[in-house]
C-alpha cells in the first residue's frame, strides 16, 4: 500500500538534513504519493550514514509548515491527549501501517508505543521521524516542562528543557514516555470575537479548528453560555449539529476544489472521523462523494491533483461502513432529499462563507 504521509516525511527529513549541511537524494513518487519501500529505504539509509539525532531533529521543521491543512490541524490541539488523538485520527485517514498506540495516559504523563504489522514492525529511523514530529508539537499543545524518554526497559532521555539531548537507542526504540510538569493555554492564537451574536461566534470557533471533537458543552463552555441558551441561539441556523456539518462541508468543499491535497488529508482536516464518515456526510450535503465533486468542478490547473488515492480512498475501508459509497457520474443520479432527476436542478459547488 502506497502512504500519503510518506511523501511529506521524505519531504521534511530530506530539509531538516540540508539545514545541517547534509545533502541527501530523497525518492520521488506520483504527488503527493510515495510507495511505503521507498520511503522505508530512504530513512534506513539516513540512519546508516548520519545515524538517528538528524532524523529526530527534523520534526522541528514541522510548526513551519502551517499553510499544509493536516498540519494547521495537529498545531491546533489542546493539550497532549488531544494531540495524540489527532494523530491517531491522521493515521487511519492516510492508512498508515504504523500506527501510535496509546498504552497509558494521566494526569502529567502518556505513554505511547510506534507499532506495526508483527512481519514489518517500524524500524528505529521510522520510529525517530514520528517521535521528532511528536516532540515538535508537543509544547504546541500547552504542555510545559516538556521530557521525553525512548526505548523499553529503563528508557533513555532523547528530549528535555526544550531540546533533543540524544539519539533514541538503536533497538526498541519504538516505546515512547512523555511527561510534562503542567500545561497552559496553547500557543495557536484563538479568533477574535465578533460582538454578542452567538451564531457569528459558534461560526468562528468552529471554523478556526474544525478538526477539533467538539461538542455542545465543549462550545458553550468557550462562548461562557449555559447549554441550554446556546441550544436556543442556534435553533434558526440548523442546531450546532447542522451548523458544524455545514462549515465542514464548506471547508471541505473549498480545500477539494483550490488545492491539490489528498482527499484523506482533506477529509482529516475539517474534523470527519474518518473516510467513510467523510464520504457519507459530504454526500449527504452535496450529493456527491468528495472525489466526484472535485472532479465535477475543479478547474485545471498548473499543479494537478494526483488521484490515485482519491480513486481508491472511498473504496478503502467500506466495511467499516453500514452503507456502501455512493459514487455520482454524468449518468447517475444521487438522492439528496428529494431525486435529483425530478428537481431539475444540478449540483453547483458549495459556497464558503465567511468564517
């Protein structure tokens, strides 16, 4: 299986070494694509020439790197237990074959496992580019007084006092501690308040981290109404349930049709669970999956999108689904409420309002 991610983490190791005067050749795949061997080949020999501190290094460069959509998404969480969790969400969304694994989590402390398919578990050069990524975010998040340990048994100090201090052991370097001495409120900046209109201030919290799992009580404890009042302002604008699913769909909708970023990354970004779950409730609003959508109404560009995994995204993972994907052509008509067929209407690209 090809993997998004591997492209973008080939891209950031191939940059974090040149800033250290290391020249390295990266692979090159289909887009934003690159074959998993490929990827896996690269790091190993990085690791074997410059050895594992550069790759745990190159994660820093990931803050920089906000215009990327699943990036902005990871610099918006709250606090490290959210991190990991959108993490987690950004693996099953790219069909990661490793996978990070929450094994225990309190008050001040996580630990987490880089794990695998037992055949192909992740080699320490894999292991050092997700823990350097992690590390990076991890003060993002308010998490202050940072330390991160690697490795099973008595693990060592890679991370401490905001710098990587040394290389993750060579073997079993996959198990990963970190603790924090308190947390504040994330670095990322919060929107600013326009006025008393409690739709116009739902529309911008919920806009500016869509990737969030909110809920009501979550919104109503940010705007500093009771539940039930804020229940009442939203009634006229669909419900927060509406309004979210709204803004979702809008965001998705402009990021499919303006930019040239997968279809997983897309779907991770503006807070779906997870692929079905995007081409369901994407459906549901515009009558047709994501993937038709963009290629009913994008316009040809100097930097086409590469599909392949958009031809193949709403086909993985269906059995997770109750409901097959529904797919919409020239010659096939999608229900949306009432048959497209009898409304005599077509479908015109959702418009993004101002959040």
């Amino acid at each position: 299986m090809d993997e998004f991610a591997s492209a973008r983490l080939v891209a950031l190791v191939q940059r974090a070494l040149a800033r250290e005067g290391i020249r390295v050749a990266a692979p090159r795949g289909g887009g934003a694509l690159l074959p998993f061997e490929a990827k896996r080949r690269f790091l190993r020999d990085v690791a074997r020439d410059h050895g594992l501190l550069p790759l745990l290094r190159a994660g820093s460069l990931m803050p920089a790197s906000p215009s990327d959509p699943a990036v902005s998404a990871l610099l918006s969480a709250v606090g490290p237990g959210d991190l990991f969790a959108r993490w987690q969400r950004l693996e099953r969304f790219t069909h990661s074959r490793h996978r990070v694994v929450v094994r225990e989590s309190g008050t001040g402390h996580l630990v987490a496992e880089h794990v695998g398919p037992p055949a192909e578990p992740p080699e320490p050069a894999e292991d050092a580019v997700v823990l350097g990524v992690l590390i990076a975010l991890l003060p993002l998040t308010g998490a202050r007084g940072v330390t991160v340990g690697a490795g099973y048994g008595e693990p060592s100090t890679v991370f401490a006092d905001g710098a990587v201090t040394a290389a993750p052991p060579g073997h079993g370097s996959g198990l990963w501690r970190f603790t924090w001495s308190s947390t504040a409120p994330p670095v990322h900046p919060r929107p600013a308040r326009s006025g008393t209109d409690a739709v116009a201030r739902t529309r911008e919290l919920l806009g500016a981290d869509l990737a969030r799992r909110w809920t009501l009580a979550d919104l109503a404890a940010e705007l500093g109404l009771p539940v039930r009042s804020l229940q009442r302002r939203l009634a006229g604008a669909g419900g927060f349930s509406g309004l979210l699913g709204e803004l979702r769909t809008e965001a998705a909708a402009a990021l499919l049709l303006r930019s040239a970023h997968s279809i997983g990354v897309i779907g991770f970004a503006c807070g779906y669970a997870d692929q079905p779950h995007f081409t369901r409730h994407f459906g549901l609003r515009t009558a047709m999956t994501p993937a038709a959508y963009r290629s009913a109404f994008q316009r040809p560009g100097p930097d086409p999108v590469s599909d392949r995994d958009e031809r193949t995204c709403e086909r993985t993972d269906e059995r997770t689904d109750e409901r097959p994907c529904e797919r919409t052509d020239a010659s096939t008509s999608v229900r949306r409420g009432t048959d497209a067929r009898t409304t005599g209407r077509t479908h015109e690209p959702a418009r993004r309002r101002t959040v």
